[in-house]
C-alpha cells in the first residue's frame, strides 16, 4: 500500500460574512513536492492556507495530514497539534530573544542539548551560524525571513505553508531568498504549499503551479504546461503577456491571422501565442504596422496592428531597429504554434 500524500484538501468551502472565499477546493501535495499557489489579490489563496494551518475552519469539504482527518467541518485539529510549519510575510519573531533563542522556541520540549544541536543545524542550513546571538531588530529583512524559516522548520513539520512571505521585500532580495528557501526545502525533502500573486516566483519555486480565480483553481500542472498550455484566457494572461486572436472556419479548417490552429469543435475559444513565439519581418507592402515600441532592456515589445484589426505584441531582440510606423509582416517562430484556450 503507498504511503498517504503529506497534504490532501477535498472539496473545500468557506464563507465570510454570507461571501464565498473558497469554492470547493481540491488540492494535493505530495512527499517533498513544492506547489506555488498563484492567483490576484482575493481569489482566496490565503484563505485555503489558513484552513490548512487550523487558522480557520471549514465549513465543508475535509483536509487530511499523511491521511489523517484534521478538518471536516465537524471535528477540527487545533494549528499546534497539526505539525505544520507557516512563514507569513510579517516575519513574526520575537523581538525580545536571540537568533537562537527565537529558532528554538518549537523545540522547548527536547533536552537543552538537542535543542542546542538543532538550533546550530536550523542556522547553518540558513547559513546565519554567526547570528545566533544577535536580536531581531538587529538583522535585515532577507535575514529575518531566513530566521522565520530555520524557526518553522526546525520542529520537523510535515508540511511547510509559505504565504506571501517575499512581498515586502525588493526585487533582487526576493530572488536571491527564494533560492535559498528551494535549496532548503530540497535539502530537507519538505513538501510545502507556498501562496503567491507573482507569477515569476510559482514558475521559479513550484515543481507544480495550481492557479486560484475566484474562490476556484483554475488549472493545475507544472510550470511549463501552466506557462506553455493555458487551458483559459485568464490562466495564459495572469501568467504573462498574452496574445488572444479570433479563430475562424474556412473549407481547409480552423485558423488565425497567423496561420492554422488545432481546434475540434464550435464553440468559445480563442488562440493564445506567446509574444516571444511571434516574428515581425520588414516588409514596405505588409500587413502589419507598428503602433509602439517598449524597451525592457533584454528585449523590445512591438505592439503591432495588423490590417483586420487584430493587435499583436511582438517580442523582438534588443538590437532590433523597428519603429513606430514600420510595416511588415507577422509569422510564427519555428517550433512556436498558437494554443486554443477558453474564453473567460
């Protein structure tokens, strides 16, 4: 018989206020799995985690820790009793105790020995060993996050909840902690649920992606099927830029303004193309005329306006010497095809 799955949510729900926040929810993780749970500002991210924690009960559906019940909207284990770890944005240390003291205090039940063992294990794999003796107020925000993390992994949880815990910090911080948070977790083997709204960070630090819209998940997959094969508009623009053309049926089947899509049935459907599949090639006669220039440095963004009305972001090398009022013409780059998606 295999092992029960670290975390298994089934068909949750939850309500605040007479308002749904989580619409029946299905989600598992499994052993040394990491799931970035991605979506906008309110979807319910954090609610779902929160039930998972014992922040907040069900009102249905049922959520099992290694295939024990904690919550089913009748009986409910308590957070301390559920052996999960949980780094919030606030790093929540207490300002009045060292490093050490603060990594330690889930371990006030084991000898002064082992507690000071697993203490000095928690800070060398955060790689702070010096900092032990240091206060809260004395670190940087990066490594009060790292001191949050060695404090909630130091218990040995059997499942690791992250909620937004990079949002107040800069750019290339978040960066850098978040590859320090991967290399932890894999050299652990601890499966975690890490919550999110930057599309970046899931595709940076999830072995699979579940997008949340609306109280619901939309998709569920790994990163390159969640980036590469959106199966709705909204997954394949909140991921990244999006292009959404019209598809329509002639004698020789379905097709774009770039070319020929794989699509079954009628119905409501768009092609999706991904700005860096899409070519722009000079052409005085072409059907195609740029409209704006955006320069990000690694790249241009050409938004072109092709003569059917259709708009479409090119992506073009930061060398290109396109202009506003160019024409040319628009093609799909070898290897690239349109992906059809639902309308939503």
């Amino acid at each position: 018989m295999s092992e029960p799955l670290p975390l298994v949510a089934s068909e949750v729900w939850k309500k605040f206020d007479g308002v749904t926040a989580v619409s029946g929810v299905s989600l598992e993780l499994g052993e040394g799995e990491t799931v970035a749970l991605v979506g906008p500002s309110g979807c319910g991210k954090s609610s779902l985690l929160r039930m998972i924690a014992g922040l907040d009960g069900v009102d249905g559906g049922k959520i099992r820790l290694q295939g024990v019940s904690v919550d089913d909207g009748q009986s409910r284990v308590m957070p301390e009793d559920r052996s999960i770890g949980i780094v919030f944005q606030e790093h929540a240390l207490f300002g009045h105790l060292t490093v050490a003291q603060n990594v330690g205090f889930g371990l006030r039940a084991q000898s002064r020995s082992a507690r000071r063992a697993r203490v000095a294990e928690m800070l060398a794999l955060i790689e702070l060993p010096e900092f032990s003796d240091r206060y809260p107020h004395e670190l940087s925000g990066g490594e009060r996050q790292r001191v949050a993390l060695a404090r909630a992994l130091a218990p040995g949880p059997t499942v690791m909840l992250f909620d937004e815990p990079f949002a107040s910090l800069d750019q290339n911080l978040r960066v850098q902690l978040r590859e320090q948070v991967a290399q932890v977790l894999d050299s652990t083997n601890t499966p975690a649920l890490f919550v999110t709204h930057d599309p970046r960070e899931a595709l940076a630090l999830g072995d699979r992606i579940a997008v949340m819209r609306a109280g619901q998940i939309e998709q569920v997959g790994v990163p390159e099927e969640i980036y590469r094969h959106p199966l709705t508009m909204f997954v394949a623009s909140f991921m990244d830029e999006a292009n959404f053309l019209s598809i329509t049926k002639d004698g020789s089947g379905w097709s774009t303004v770039l070319g020929a899509v794989d699509q079954s049935s009628e119905g409501h459907f768009v092609a999706m193309v991904r700005p860096n599949d899409v070519a722009f090639v000079s052409d005085d006669s072409g059907d195609a005329k740029i409209q704006r220039c955006d320069y990000a440095g690694s790249h241009w963004l050409l938004r072109v306006r092709l003569r059917t009305g259709d708009e479409v972001v090119v992506l073009a090398e930061p060398d290109s010497r396109a202009t506003v009022g160019d024409r040319g013409n628009l093609g799909l780059r070898p290897g690239a095809k349109q992906v059809v998606v639902r309308q939503s």
